[in-house]
C-alpha cells in the first residue's frame, strides 16, 4: 500500500526507526529551507539520491498524487516541528486520508520557545499569523494582527507563529497604536521573539513593545507576549462569567437608544444563533444585541452596521469593554455597503433608515435562513410582514409587552415599556 511519511524535524535526533524509514523511501520531499537544514544532518550523505526540493505546496501535493498508483512507493514528506500544529500534516491528511498517511512530530517551535525563555505554555493563547508565502494564496487566518490588543486584554500570555508579512515589528506596533489599551498595560507588557530556532544562529530577543517595534528579525521565528499587568492576579474580566443576560447599564449607550434587556433576550432566542458561522446586525445602534450574540457564541463571526457615528462609536467602545475581537464594526448605509461581506446565516435588523424593503430584497438573495427584525411602529410591522411574504419567508410574530416594577415613596408599581414587534422570517434552502 502506498504510503507518505510527515516527518518532524530541527530539534530533536531521529531515532532508528525514523532514519529506516527515511533511508528506504523512494522520495524525500523537503521546502528548500528545509532541505538546508536537513543538509546538515548525518541523514543527509545517505539520503541524498532520494531528495527532491519542491518549494510549492500545491506542487508538492500534485507530485506525491502522481506516485499512488505505485502500492508499494513510500515517500517521506519534511516538516518544520509538529506538522499537525499549524503545519502541513493536517493538508495530507485531508488530501490522501488517514489510512495513506503516517505522522512523526518533532517538539513544536512553541514548545521550544516557552522551554528557552523558562514559562509555562499550558497556561497560553496560542495563534498563527503564518498565511504562507505566496500573496495570492495566502491562507485566511481566524485573527489578524489588529485582534492581538483585544486578546491581550483577556489573555495574559499569547504565542504566535508568524511570517515575512506578520512579523514581531509589525506585532510590536499594533500594540503601541491600540488607543485604548492603558499605557501601564503598554509598558507591562513583554515580548520575546524567538528567531531561526534549532539554528546554530538561533536567538532570543526580550523587551518591551517599543524595544521589539524598533528592530528586524530573521526569519523564520515566532512571538509570545507576556501581560505582567495581569500574570498572577486573580483575572476579573468585565463580566467574563456571564455568557447572557448584560443589563442596559453594563452596556455603553447613548440617549437610551439600546435594546431593552427583555426584548433583547427574547430577539436572541427568536435569532437561532449558531456556534460557527457569520451573523449580521443591521442598525446595530449601541451594539447590544452583538455584544450578547459575541458572548453566547465565540466562534461567530459578526459584523455589527451602523450608520450613525456616535453609536459606532458605542459599539466599538463595547467591544473593547467585553473583549470581544469577533465583532467586525462596518460604519456604513445599509444594503448599498454590504456587498463584498462574507454572507451570513443569521440577519438581525435593529433599524432600516426608511429602506427596509431594499435591504430585505438585498438580504433574501444571500439566501439567509433566519431573518430577526425589530419593530415599533404598525406601519413597519405591517411593511416587514409583506415583504417577508413576498419574498418566500414563512413568518411568525411577537407583541412583546414589558413592565417594570418602580418604587415610589414607600409604594411600589409597575411602569409599561413601549411594545415591540419582534417579526421572524424563515426560509428553508
């Protein structure tokens, strides 16, 4: 049966059974990086007929698929490390399945890092920036460099895997730009940029943000940042334990222009949030409702749109407040500047700005499956109830009558909210 071998290296010796598999394969496939290193091995003058340096990873793959017809052909892939943390193990697997493929990791770069500079790594955040190195292939990363401040405010101790593009310098100055984060977190805050590691010219570079921010580094390396504000202190995030049920006066907002705490919670349930996927709040105001979609649900993309400059500005304030790095805020008209976002399962409108109807037509061609809209008016109940009709959504309403106890003198008594409509669309695609 034909067989591919991912095998880790840079820090540790082979053992015997890795030099017999490597010495018996049919091809040695290696990155010319790689293969640099390898040349250096005592492997290396045994195995060098079977080497082929192949820099391109779609032609890497497209060579190894061109041996499997021969059962008996064994090729050796190198790896930098772990190639099943952030590397190349996890794109063979899925390309030639489980059954075809063998993993032998090495001690990944971030396990290295944390030994050479004495922390702990149980305790870290842990991140790749590494897109790759073509720019028009460069792989979609779950955050980017402008997420770091906002996770550093919730984790005390971040490890990064970068590249030419994502490097320490560019990180270093992310943090020094981030306007709200305080200038004593600036200044607690340490990084260290491990460079060429399992080199013989590896290094280890220490210092603060403004230190790392002035200099270059050899590549390929790897950053973690350390939080001295907040290592060793029991961690009172601003609500970090309450993944629903944010009161008005937690959030930020402005002229009580917010989604009241009942009519939010009920708006949310209605929403059908998913785990993973992209949520848009249309009219997102001060940002409430994204704020407790963020908490419920982490792994949600969300983009909040909001037209109106002062609630943009609540909403970012918000998100910074709640640490919440998945809330992409769009200051901009809806539908007209809503193309090009990534297309949602879940749409909330909060306010249309009088184009309720261009924006339904809009949204009901991204085939959205759940669409939310709030209401306080009969006009425009009854505009989203046609509409919605119109455009093949099955709807379900809800009044929503809400009063609150208040006291007076020694009395107390109960003083109505404005109803709200809160109107459903679901279509099945």
């Amino acid at each position: 049966m034909f067989k591919l071998y991912v095998i880790g290296f840079g820090y540790k010796p082979f053992t015997q059974e890795i030099r017999d598999i490597i010495y018996s394969a049919d091809f040695i496939l290696a990155s010319e990086r790689l293969f640099d290193f390898f040349e250096g091995l005592e492997e290396y003058s045994r195995a060098k007929d079977s080497l082929k340096v192949i820099n391109n990873v779609d032609q890497t793959f497209d060579f190894i698929k061109s041996q499997t017809s021969n059962p008996e052909s064994k090729i050796v892939l190198l790896a930098s490390g772990d190639p099943l943390f952030y590397g190349i193990g996890r794109r063979a697997i899925k390309e030639l399945g489980k059954e075809v493929v063998e993993i032998f990791p090495d001690l990944s770069s971030i396990q290295v890092a944390f030994a050479k500079i004495k922390e702990s790594w149980d305790d870290a955040f842990l991140m790749s920036l590494h897109g790759g190195p073509d720019p028009l292939k460069r792989r979609k990363m779950q955050y980017d460099i402008t997420d770091i401040p906002l996770l550093l405010q919730k984790h005390y101790k971040i490890a990064i895997l970068t590249d030419k593009q994502n490097n320490p310098t560019k990180i270093a100055q992310a943090l020094l730009d981030f306007p709200s984060l305080p200038k004593h977190s600036k200044d607690a805050v340490r990084m260290y940029v491990c460079e060429k590691l399992g080199y013989p010219d590896e290094k280890i570079t220490e210092g603060l943000t403004s230190e790392i921010a002035k200099r270059e580094y050899s590549h390929p390396n790897l950053v973690i940042i350390l939080n001295n504000s907040l290592i060793n202190k029991d961690i009172q995030l601003c609500n970090a334990n309450i993944s629903f049920g944010l009161s008005e006066d937690d959030i930020m907002h402005t002229n009580s222009l917010i989604t009241k705490d009942e009519i939010r919670a009920i708006t949310l349930h209605k929403l059908m949030l998913i785990n993973k996927g992209v949520f848009w709040d249309v009219g997102a105001g001060s940002g409430s409702i994204s704020v407790e979609a963020a908490k419920l649900c982490p792994k949600l993309k969300i983009y909040a749109i909001e037209k109106d400059s002062v609630q943009v500005e609540n909403i970012e304030r918000n998100k910074e407040k709640f640490r919440l790095q998945d809330i992409n805020v769009i200051s901009a008209d809806a539908p007209s500047n809503l193309e090009g976002l990534p297309l949602p399962n879940r749409v909330f409108i909060g306010g249309s700005g009088g184009r309720l109807e261009e924006i339904l037509k809009f949204i009901s061609e991204k085939k959205v499956e759940i669409i939310v809209i709030n209401a306080t008016t009969i006009e425009t109940l009854n505009k989203a109830l046609l509409i919605l009709e119109r455009l093949g959504y099955s709807i379900d309403v809800s009044q929503i009558n809400v009063s609150r106890m208040r006291n007076i003198g020694n009395s107390n008594y109960f003083s109505a909210l404005n109803p709200v409509f809160i109107i459903r669309g679901r279509k099945v695609y």
